[in-house]
C-alpha cells in the first residue's frame, strides 16, 4: 500500500525538475525520487533491519566502552530475540489495528506484556548463563532484563501502530482528494455540456426560420458551418484546457453561423497577443460571452454592433475582455455594475451564459480568478476575466504553472465578411 503524500511529494518534485529541464539548457537524467512507503512491505523490513541494528550497535558500543567484549554474544542474542517477537507482534497488531479501539489496545496490552516477559526469560536465561557461579538468582536476572526489554518493546509497538495510523489517515485523504476530483470533474463536465443544448436551441431556430422562409441554401449551408463547429467543439475533453489560440478559432467557427443572419450587422475585432495566445484556458469559455453580445448586441439594434475581444497577459495573470458596442444595461438604476466570482450582486444576471462562466471559472480557479462586468454610461458591455497565466501544451489536460510569455501584440480584424490580415 503507497503513502499517499509522499507519493504526492514525488510526483510534483518530478514534475518541478521536468519543468526546470524543458526551461534550462542543462541535460538531466531521468531520475524520479521514489516515495519510502510505496512498497509497505519493503518499508517494513528496512525499519526493522535499521532499528534493531541500531540497538544492537548501540550495545556493542556500550559493552566495549565498559571493557566487556565477551557481552557481545548476548548483545547478538538479544537482538535477534527482540527482532524475532517483534516479527510475531507486527502479525498480531496487523490483525488488530482496524479493530474496535477496546479489543484493539486491550488485546496489544495484553499481546505486548507477553512478548515483554518471553523476551526477558530467555535473555534473562542467556545472561544467567553467561554468569555462572554468580550470586544474583535466575528471577532477579530475569527482573533486571525485564525493565530494558519493556520499554524497548513498547517503544516499537507505538512505533508501528503510529506509521500505521499515519498511513491510514493519509490514504484517507488521497482517496478523498480524488473523489473531490472527480466530482470536480463531472461538474466542468455538467456545465460544459450545458453549452451545447444551449447553442443548438438557438442555431437551430434560426435554420428553422430559415426553412420556413424556404431560403434553403443559407439553411443548408448554417447546417454545415454548425456541424463543423460541433465536430471541433467534440475534439477538447470536457473540464480540459485549450490554447487561448484555439478558442479564438473555435469562436470563428461559431461567427461564421451567426454571419449567416446577421452578414454585415455583425463586426468582430480580435486583439490577441503572442504570449496570451499561448495561454491554456478552459474550453468554450468565451463562446457564452460573444453568444450574449450577439443575443442582446447585435440582435436588437438595426446598425448591429461590434464584438471585441482582447488578450493580454499582466505580470502573470491573463486577461481577456469581451466587449460590444450595444446598449448595455442603461435600464438599470446603477451607472455602472460589477461582479465578481463570489456572486455578491447578480441581481442583473443575462442568463445561462454568464452563470455558467462564473461556475467554471469557480471550479478550474477557486477564488484565484477575476469575473467582473462593466456597462459604461456611454453604452456597451463588457467583460473581463482574469486567471493566472498557465501555459498551453498540446496533449496537457491541465498546464503547469505560471511560465513568462512574450510581450509583442497581434491585433486581428473581422468586419463583417471580411477578414483583415494581421500585424504586430
């Protein structure tokens, strides 16, 4: 059975000298620190070879110090007497320690007071041997033995069951950090399907009406333009991470359906820096946040309005803002509205999207994130987010920690159906 914290231990210790490698120019060797416990077993008997061979050198030590070398046949004795019980105590306190805590220490009391006097009587016995002709009687050879062998036994019985507790209780908390991971994983996985269904109900409106207009063309080709965004939206694993770059692709995939309705109403602008496009985030988070600016943007004003969205990274977090150009929320009594992940006004919540963003950005970050709205008095909306900055690795599930990027800027433009080139 591993110990599960020293495990933990080594694989980040691993982890950390991997990193240092990919990020240095020195050569490293595959070395991965192995955890002590991994191996119960193995622990076990090292402890024992370790402890018991410290106390025999210990003796012999001291016999030597007092100019009795012939003591050392006994010290020899007595060490593999005391190796041997504790062998037979280790099988019993085995059966015991998942026990009732009445059975479990009554019984090692009673376990450990006779493993006390078979050790005593046959070093006692040894000793008495060894001593022939002396005055001292067997019993009280026995008795001066028995008050060394106590407290070295007992002191191993405590040893043992205070390991065993330890190993007990941190494998209770490695099984209980992967059951909270698990059900952090189906809860990123629950709020990510909910985009879909989403989505779809209003895709599919618009092929709908589409159809009914008997405009089958435009129909038929939203249909393909959706099928390819569902077939690249299927390719990240639910609750993973994707390069801010390839969110901003799947975002394209996603305009391109809406350009179907809107054409030249709808404006997009993207300003994404090098570094922050390198970024790892996770999948489909800003999809809801451009599905909003269009619904309550673009939607409802003749002229449309343009969608922005900006990239940067600021010491080592990442920002990224979505902003439109619509009439924001004018209608409520405050100018100017902010919220932050801990949800203390929602009073003003534009539905699923938003709930969903802010419970993802929950579960991936903690409280290490940043959720804030802002509707200026000049109209519009906007919405940043800020994360710590974790670059992206093709094949990571979930990227290391914080790594420097680089400070150019690239700025991309999508007015209507065109697509502008880009520059630095």
């Amino acid at each position: 059975m591993a110990l599960p914290f020293t495990r933990r231990s080594a694989e980040k210790a691993a982890t950390q000298t991997a990193e240092a490698a990919r990020g240095g120019s020195i050569a490293m060797l595959p070395f991965a620190p192995a955890p002590f416990f991994a191996d119960k077993n193995q622990a076990f008997w090292r402890l024992q070879l370790v402890g018991w061979g410290g106390s025999a050198l210990l003796r012999a030590t001291t016999n030597i110090a007092n100019n009795a070398p012939d003591k050392l046949v006994l010290t020899l004795i007595a060490t593999v007497t005391g190796f041997s019980i504790s062998l037979i105590l280790s099988v019993i306190y085995g059966r015991l320690i998942n026990r009732r805590p009445l059975v479990t220490w009554s019984v090692t009391a009673l376990a450990l007071a006779m493993a006390v006097v078979i050790s005593a009587t046959i070093n006692g016995w040894t000793l008495s041997l060894s001593q022939a002709g002396g005055d001292a009687s067997f019993a009280q050879t026995v008795l001066s033995v028995f008050y060394l062998d106590m407290p070295l036994l007992a002191a191993w019985s405590a040893l043992y069951y205070a390991i065993n507790y330890y190993l007990q209780v941190e494998e209770q908390a490695d099984r209980l950090e992967r059951l909270e991971a698990q059900a952090t994983s189906a809860q990123l996985a629950m709020l990510r399907y909910q985009l879909n269904p989403h989505f779809l109900f209003n895709t599919l409106n618009s092929i709908s009406t589409l159809v009914l207009l008997k405009q089958t063309e435009p129909a038929n080709a939203m249909l393909t333009r959706l099928s390819g965004f569902l077939r690249h939206t299927l390719v990240a694993q639910p609750g993973g991470k994707v390069s801010v770059a390839q969110e901003v692709e799947t975002l394209k995939l996603y305009l391109d359906i809406e350009r179907m309705r809107f054409e030249e109403r709808l404006r997009t602008v993207f300003k994404i820096e090098p570094g922050a496009a390198r970024a790892g985030i996770p999948s489909l988070l800003l999809q809801p946040l451009v599905e909003n600016a269009i619904k309550y943007a673009v939607s409802p004003q003749e002229e449309g309005a343009r969608i922005s969205l900006t990239a940067q990274v600021i010491g080592g977090r990442l920002r990224m803002t979505v902003a439109d150009t619509g009439p924001g929320l004018q209608g409520l009594p405050l100018v100017q509205r902010r919220y932050d992940h801990r949800g203390a006004d929602q009073t003003a919540s534009t539905g699923l999207g938003l709930a969903n963003i802010r419970d993802r950005l929950a579960q991936t970050y903690g409280e290490d994130h940043r959720f804030e709205i802002v509707t200026p008095p000049e109209g519009g909306f906007t919405v940043i987010i800020e994360v710590p900055y974790e670059l992206h690795r093709e094949g990571d599930a979930a990227p290391d920690g914080p790594t420097k990027p680089t400070a150019a800027t690239t700025v991309t433009e999508m007015p209507g159906e065109r697509a502008m080139g880009t520059s630095a």
